[in-house]
C-alpha cells in the first residue's frame, strides 16, 4: 500500500503514529530531543515532544486513495497553488522552480 506524509500539530499525535522524517526539538540553538524518522510514537514520547515544546511533526501514514483519486488531488493541488503564484513571474527560475517542488510535495510525488 502507498503512504503519504502529512504535518500533524503535536495536539493531533496519537500513539501509534509513524514519524515520517526525524522530529527535532531545540532550545536556544541547543538540541535537546532527536527521534529518527520511522519511530513509532508510543504516549511516553509524545510526552517527551510535548516536554520539549516541540509544534508539529511529521506523520508517515497509509494512503487508500486510488489513482484516479490522486490524479483528481493533484489537478486540484496545482490549482490551488496557481492562486496562490497568480501575482508572481513565473519565468523566474526561482519562482517556477518553488512552484514545481510545492506541486510535487503537496501531490505525494
């Protein structure tokens, strides 16, 4: 089965969940929580996230959406960050090459 990635508030973590990439908490520049991507979240360490402040983390889960599903989500998703582009030049590399990597981030590619 496919798996997509999502950020997920700290409020939101369940036991259970998989971190999808390492979550790292710093005070002052200072790391003091490091869990590698992969682990998966029992209430002792999301204690430990909430502990050290930590927001957000992200969240590897199962993805059930059928490939026309995902065709559909993506179509959408670029529609959306068309939008959200709309006032900005497109032919600068800088600006089309963000808009292509939030496309394919945001589309699970």
């Amino acid at each position: 089965m496919r798996t997509r990635f999502r950020f997920v508030a700290i409020d939101d973590v369940r036991p259970g969940m998989v971190l999808g990439a390492a979550a790292y908490a710093q005070d002052h520049g200072v790391l003091g929580l490091k869990f590698p991507g992969g682990l998966v979240l029992s209430q002792e360490s999301i204690d430990q996230l909430w502990a050290h402040q930590a927001e957000f983390v992200e969240i590897e889960e199962p993805d059930p959406r059928s490939d026309d599903e995902l065709a559909q989500d993506a179509v959408q998703v670029e529609q959306n960050l068309v939008q959200v582009f709309g006032g900005l030049d497109m032919a600068q590399p800088a600006v089309a090459g963000l808009f292509q990597q939030l496309v394919a981030y945001r589309s699970g590619q």
